[in-house]
C-alpha cells in the first residue's frame, strides 16, 4: 500500500487484503496506492489520453501464475462519487477495488456485453463480502 496523501478514511491494509482476496484468491503480488486528484490527473492523461483525475487505475503487469500489478486510485474522486451516488465511501472504494482487480485479470467493459458480465461478477464479489449492488443506486 501506498499513502500519497493523508486522510483518516482511507481503507487500512486488512480491508485492502480483504478486497483483493475476493477478488482474487490466487497468489497475487500488488501495489494499491492512494493519490490527490493532480496526480490521478497526470497518470490518466499519460496512460490513457484522458485529461481528468479518474477513480481507479489499473496497471496489469501479469496475470498468471501470480497476478502481478499496480491498482492507483485518486482518493478525492473516489470520496466525490460515494456522496455523488449516496454510497458509503468504505463501499465504493471496495467497489472500486474489486473492479481494479478484475481490470489486472483482463475483464474489460469495452461493450454492453462486456459490461453486463464484468458488472454481474461485481456484484457476486461484492455481496459475498457483504456490501450492496453498487449499481442499483447509480445516478443519471
């Protein structure tokens, strides 16, 4: 884990272990690391092309026999939608999580199909876990 910021809230590594476990129950060697929205901004724009702080990154580096790889999340974004989208923000960062990890194992949602299935075993994860659909409460 890395901190590049300071905040009360963010998620210790037992949840973060947690997370990642259901995600990933197979060995796994991974960075998450926690940003301000600056940087968040400058990986997205060098990375993906896209000028703005996005809520989670993921940088897949293997995925077999052990799952290795860089998960950044700007801590901001991640706090502005759980309030933007009536969630707790511990929920949505283990939304976002388990989303980054499936990202590492190669499940995109380029289309709807992709995106039906990556989301149906978002939720699966999830309720396991114990927190709620994260897309029933989604806003338009």
């Amino acid at each position: 884990m890395q901190y590049a910021l300071q905040d009360a809230g963010l998620p210790d590594r037992a949840q973060l272990r947690r997370w990642i476990r259901a995600a990933e129950p197979g060995a796994a060697q991974l960075t998450v690391r926690f940003v301000e929205s600056a940087e968040g901004r400058a990986l997205n724009a060098e990375y993906r092309g896209k000028d703005y702080a996005t809520n989670v990154l993921s940088f897949p580096y293997e995925a077999e026999p052990v799952l290795l790889g860089d998960l950044v999340l700007c801590w901001s974004v991640v706090q502005e939608e759980a309030a933007a989208q009536e969630k707790t923000v511990e929920a949505h960062c283990a939304h976002l999580i388990v989303h980054g990890v499936l990202h590492l194992q190669g499940w995109e949602h380029e289309d709807d199909a992709e995106a039906e299935e990556m989301e149906a075993e978002e939720r699966t994860i999830l309720a396991v876990l114990g927190y709620p659909d994260p897309y029933s409460n989604e806003k338009d």
